[in-house]
C-alpha cells in the first residue's frame, strides 16, 4: 500500500515540476541583491517593486535575510525595460530602470533612521524557503523578555513549560540549535541572552541530518554576539518538602570566548500505587497484587561546562563536558499490611558525555565537524523478601561518535546538505544473584551518511528532497550477530501564496533496541511478572507520509495535516506464561501501520489571553494481532491557555490527554497531565511561581497484554499533587548597541 502511495506521490512531483518548468519558459527573471552601501552587508526587509514602462505596479517582494531578491514577470517584449523601486525605512530610496538581469546588486545609503526607535509591537513574521517559518526578534521583544524562553513563549505553535521543556504542536522532541550549533540540553537555552537572539526560525519538516533522532520540529536561535555575562538561579520547592529542585546557570561572553557553566539539582520523594493482574485460563481466580511504593526517592545532580573560541567571524571552535549522578531507591511493600514486604530497590546512574566540535562558514559553505563520548553506568540490586534473595545488575554503556556536515550554497535557488556519521558502541551487561551470575556483551557499529538538496522553483514551489543510508552491525560474544542496511529517502514539496502554506511530505527514519531490550537477563519487575531481553531485535524503520496546510499570520497559526504513518520491525512487548506468572520480552513486529490528522491551533485573542491546541485523532492498525483487536481509534490532546492579567501578573493553564494506543496484543494508556501556574514578575531581575501540579486527576499508567494462556494488567498510580512555589532570578549585564545589525543568516538549512 505505502508502494504504491509513493509512485502516485513521486508522479504527481515529476507532472508539477513539468508544469513550472513550461510556466517558466515564458517568463524573464529579475533578481539581485540588495546591501548597505556603507558596510557592505545585506539588508534585510526591504521592498522591491516592479514596475512596467508606463509606470503600471507589476509585482513586488521583500529581500530575504541575505538580501537576496527575485521577481519575474509575463508576456516580454524583445528591449522592453522595466522600472525598479526600491525602498527601506532606514535608507534612502532608490529607482533603477533594468531588463531582464539575473545578478544585479543595489547599494542603498544609510538615511540616519534607527529601526531601533520604531514601536513594534510583536514578532514580524516571514516564510523562509517556503518550509520553515522565521521570526524576527524586534527590540520592543527583546526588552519585554528577560529569559529566551519568553521570546519562543511568544512564538504561534511552542511553548515552554516551567521545567524548560519546549514543546511545538504538542510534542517535547524538538532539537533546539543556537546559530546552527545543537545545545546539549534545553535547561540551557535561558543562558542565551535574550538581548542577544535576533532570529527564531521554526522547521516542522525535520532535515535529513537529524532523521535519524526522532526529533519532531527543529528551532535555531540566531544571536548576535554581546560581551557580557548571565547569571540565573532557580529554586523549586513544594510545601510539603518531598519536590525539591535548583538550578544555577552561568554564561560569560567575553572578546573571542564564550565560557558555559550549569548546575541541576532534582530531589523528589514520593509513594507510588502499583496493580498486577495476572489471569490464566483454567485458573479459578486471577493472582491479583497490589504494591505501595513508599518511599519513592530519587534526587538527580547534572553539571555541565563549555568553552568556545571565535577566531574570526568564520570560525568557531568549541569543547564541552556533560556529567550526571542520579540515585533513586524504591520501598515496594504491599498494600496489606499482614503480609511481609516484598522488595527494597536501589540504582545508581552515572553518565558522562565529552564533545570537541568545529564550524567554517563563509558566504557560500557551512561546515561542521564535532567528536564525541559518552559514558553510561548503571548499578542497581533488588533485595526481595519473599523468598528472600538479593538480585544484581549491571550494564556500562560506552559510545564513540563522529559527525561531519557540509552545507553549500549554489545559488539563491539551490542548497545542497550532506554528511555523515559513525557510531562505535561498546555494551556490558551482568545480572544474577549470590555466585549465580550472568553476563553479556556486545559491541555495535553504524555509519550513515545522507544527501539533501533544496530547490526553490519560484516565489510560491520549492522542493526539499534528499535520502540516507544507514548500516548497522551487532556481534555479541557468543558470537550472534545482527546485521541492517536501510535507504531512507525524504521529499518535501511546498507550495506557498500569501500567509498560507501547503506541504506535501514523506519522510523516514530508524530507532535502535535499548541495552536492556537486547541483553538477555531474566528479571523479577512485580510478583510473579518477569522480564527479559533479545540480543537479535533489528532496528526500527519509520515511515510517514503527509499533506500539511498552514496559515501563519503575526501570532497566529493555523494547521491541518493528514497524514499515513507505517513501522516496520517495530519494537514490542509480548507476554507468555512463565512458572505462575507472566514473561513479558521484546520482538520485532512485522508490520504496523497509522492513519490520522492533526490540527494545530495559535493565537493571540485578545491581547491578553494566548490559547494554544494541538489534538491528533488517528486509527492504529496491527495486523498480526491475534488475542486483542486488530485496530482502534486513539485520540490525543493538549491545550494551554495562558491570560497576562497585568504587566507583573499572569495565570497559564496546561492539560494533556492520552488515548489508548494500539499494543501487540493490547494496548497502553499513558497519563494524562494537568499543570496551573500564577507568576507575578516583581522586577526586570525578579519572577516568582506558585504552580499547581496535577490539579485536575491523578496520574495513572495502564498496559493491558493478552496471550493464548491468559492476560497481564498493569496500573500504576503516582501520588504527584503538589504545590511549589518557584522563583527565577535572572541578572544578565552587557554592551547594548543602539544601532541595528543585520544579520547574515548564511546557515539556512541548519
């Protein structure tokens, strides 16, 4: 089905692009530059209107952030010449007579107007290469928002919420970039000076060079460089003492150096409720345990610190290093308080993760090499006491990574992105209890490498097309090996008139088994429901094919997207009848497949009151499934609303519902969530939270698995109402200029 989806896909592009190239057979170009006379730089926003011999309005646009401008124009006649007006609000007007010309380049004189004395009141907003949506950051903005997650607060389809988790249309997979360059972590992005972005640009279609990351949306952050330094502090506690976090962030900007320093600290200790329903054919009456969870402690200590050189204004190198210490125990007794209890849990995980990275970037190329290694040690042991027994596991991690990327630019028109990876990874797993110990461990390689080329036809068509490859090898030591090489191809078609915007879009891409989906321990998780690994799961290939169309004006966003979504080899959970309980391991299913719509909706309403939505209504197919449905209807949702009730005072309102998805077998139902916040901004360095966690329900997971010999069911409760109260404080000093720069994106595809 998904073959035949893709002739019809690929025939409609090769007849479309036919068609333009006939329109553009009886057409003459006219395009150039536009640039500052006095600093040679290119000028952004300015308008470029065409006009015939007679002085009649034939068309116009606006130069892009390379100022860069491109019309056309119908039905010429051989000498014919045309009139050129060119205008900005900072320099003086200009008008040229011209003919047909493909390279013409305007040189407009500063008149002495600031922009920076202009009153805007909100983003301005523009379609760049038709696929992503740009924001220009204007100086009203800037000085409105001390944090930068402000600024992307107030962009149409994202939001952030109080933990610096950034979401767009609903989703928290978003790699955020500054100036190009992925950050490590989004707890970071408020060490970005706000006084310092100029630019967010937002891709829905993810390139090529992430497929392979599971990233939803792309946002890149582009700054201009300040000498200064930010200071931020951000304590969370509840009421109760039992949720405790703290943060404490540092970023010094200082002549060619930037230095990066960060502090995380998580404390939570909570009870958790957990239900195990095991039904087997035959047996009279189901084994039914119920488990409290109390205490449920774990606290979380992250530290990061980077380093980066400048120098030159092509030139950037830079070094980071990445550590976390978590540490989290679990009391599991059970709920009758006659019975003994049943097991003390405890783990420790400590990662480390070292990256040297490199960027050039001139007028025509932007290149990228970056190293990494990354460190992962987790040791846990569970001390059961009926029977009594103490169960250890181990596993370390170790992966060595290399990247190169290249983007080049050929024209106004062609940009060419290429790369690729590989990826060393060494896996140790042991599990076992007393002198009864188990080992396993294998080591992995991948290379990927992908090619993307993006084509503006005209004004209104581009096309973004590339495709991936991806080999990958596993050979553990007793000598079984998994081998995969996949073809990955991406398209991205979009036609764009005025403030809308249709996409049509396939895209693909892979997930990996985790350690301990591979590693074959077999593992007591609740009484009588055990677990295990499969060391011969195969990569999970995605597939997604979708008609996107989008409004997108100011503050306001408005999308619809059909879309059909199919797995292979997908990842899943079986149960069999194991001694009196369950075993639940991990296979590769054959087939699944999605088809749904999303909707997204935006606005600003009133001035005062912002409403965000995102909902996805979808039909999950498996069609192996023998002992559960073949098919069900799932929707999802989330909403937020956020009302500005002065300019210190403000309430936001966020609620996510899960539906039931589709299982092999069954299904799982994942929490919803519920989130209040009043925040009162008591000076320019000053803001405080009082946030409600959970107002509306409790939390709760389900997972419901059936086999030929009965059924497994799963609840689990968290006991997560609380009340915090959080302040940010946020001191942040540097040179401020008056005058406006513009800004070189040179960087377009990322």
């Amino acid at each position: 089905m998904l073959l035949n989806i893709l002739k019809k896909y690929f025939a409609f592009m090769i007849l479309t692009l036919m068609a333009i190239n006939a329109h553009a057979q009886q057409s003459i170009p006219i395009s150039g530059r536009v640039l500052d006379a006095e600093t040679r730089r290119p000028v952004e926003f300015v308008n470029v209107s065409l006009l015939g011999p007679d002085s009649t309005f034939l068309g116009g646009v606006v130069t892009d952030s390379l100022g860069n401008f491109s019309l056309s124009q119908d039905n010429y006649k051989s000498g014919e010449k045309y009139i050129l007006k060119i205008t900005h609000i900072c320099y003086f007007k200009q008008i040229l007579t011209t003919g047909p010309t493909d390279n013409i380049c305007i040189m407009l004189q500063p008149n002495g107007y600031n922009l920076s004395q202009v009153n805007v009141r909100a983003m301005r907003t523009k379609v760049k290469n038709r696929q992503n949506l740009e924001y220009l950051v204007t100086d009203e903005m800037r000085k409105k928002c001390d944090l930068t997650s402000e600024i992307l607060e107030r962009i149409p389809s994202v939001f952030v919420d109080v933990n610096s988790n950034v979401y767009v249309k609903g989703s928290s997979n978003v790699l955020i970039l500054k100036d190009g360059v992925k950050i490590s972590h989004q707890s970071l992005l408020d060490l970005i000076p706000s006084g310092s972005v100029q630019k967010v640009i937002v891709s829905y279609h993810v390139p090529s060079r992430y497929a392979s990351e599971d990233y939803t949306a792309v946002i890149n952050l582009i700054t201009k460089r300040i000498d200064g330094i930010t200071l931020q502090f951000k304590p969370k506690v509840s009421f109760d003492k039992s949720w405790y976090d703290s943060k404490l962030n540092m970023n010094l900007e200082k002549g060619k150096s930037s230095f990066l320093l960060y502090y995380q600290f998580n404390y939570r200790n909570f009870a958790e409720h957990e239900t195990t329903d095991i039904s087997k054919v035959g047996r009279a009456t189901d084994s039914i345990s119920h488990i409290k969870v109390d205490p449920y402690k774990f606290n979380n200590n992250e530290f990061f610190a980077g380093y980066t050189y400048h120098p030159s204004t092509k030139v950037q190198i830079g070094a980071e290093g990445y550590w976390d210490i978590f540490r989290e125990s679990k009391n599991k007794k059970y709920e009758d308080v006659s019975m003994p209890n049943y097991d003390f849990y405890h783990e420790h995980y400590n990662t480390q993760n070292y990256k040297a990275y490199a960027t050039y970037t001139d007028s025509v190329n932007t290149m990228q090499l970056d190293v990494s290694y990354n460190n992962e040690d987790v040791d846990d042991w569970d001390h059961y006491f009926q029977p009594i027994s103490t169960i250890y596991q181990k596993a370390l991690k170790e992966t060595y990574k290399s990247n190169f990327d290249c983007v080049t630019h050929f024209n106004k028109n062609l940009e060419l992105n290429s790369g690729i990876k590989y990826y060393y990874v060494r896996n140790n797993g042991r599990y076992g209890y007393g002198d009864n110990i188990s080992s396993d461990k294998y080591d992995g390689n991948s290379f990927s490498a992908y090619s993307e080329a993006s084509i503006n036809f005209s004004e209104a068509l581009s096309l973004n097309a590339g495709i991936s490859l991806y080999n990958y090898r596993r050979l553990f030591q007793n000598g079984i090996k998994v081998k995969s090489f996949n073809l990955y191809p991406k398209a991205v078609l979009t036609y764009s008139w005025k403030e809308n915007n249709l996409v049509l879009g396939y895209s693909s891409n892979i997930y990996e088994p985790t350690l301990w989906e591979l590693l074959p321990f077999l593992r007591e998780e609740r009484p009588n429901m055990y677990s295990k690994g499969t060391p011969t799961l195969k990569p999970e290939k995605n597939s997604k094919l979708s008609l996107e169309y989008s409004y997108s004006r100011g503050n306001s966003y408005l999308s619809f997207s059909p879309y059909y979504k199919e797995s292979r080899n997908m990842i899943e959970s079986e149960a069999s009848s194991y001694q009196n309980g369950s075993l639940i391991d991990y296979f590769n299913l054959k087939k699944y497949h999605e088809e749904g719509i999303e909707c997204t909706y935006s606005n600003d309403l009133f001035g005062w009151w912002t409403i965000q939505l995102n909902a996805n209504e979808s039909r999950q197919s498996i069609p192996d499934n023998i002992y559960y449905r073949k098919d069900r209807y799932c929707f999802n949702a989330q909403i937020v609303n956020f009302w500005t009730l002065s300019s210190r005072w403000a309430f936001l309102v966020q609620y996510v519902y899960n539906g039931k998805s589709l299982a092999y077998n069954g299904f799982t139902k994942s929490t919803d969530t519920s989130l209040a916040q009043l925040t009162y901004k008591v000076n320019h360095y000053l803001k405080l939270n009082l946030l409600f966690v959970q107002p509306f329900e409790r939390r709760e997971d389900k997972t419901c698995l059936y086999y030929k010999d009965g059924s497994v069911k799963t609840w689990r409760v968290e006991d997560v109402h609380r009340i915090l109260l959080t302040c940010t404080f946020n001191f942040s000093k540097g040179k401020k200029s008056e005058k406006k720069d513009v800004y070189q994106n040179v960087d377009q595809k990322f």
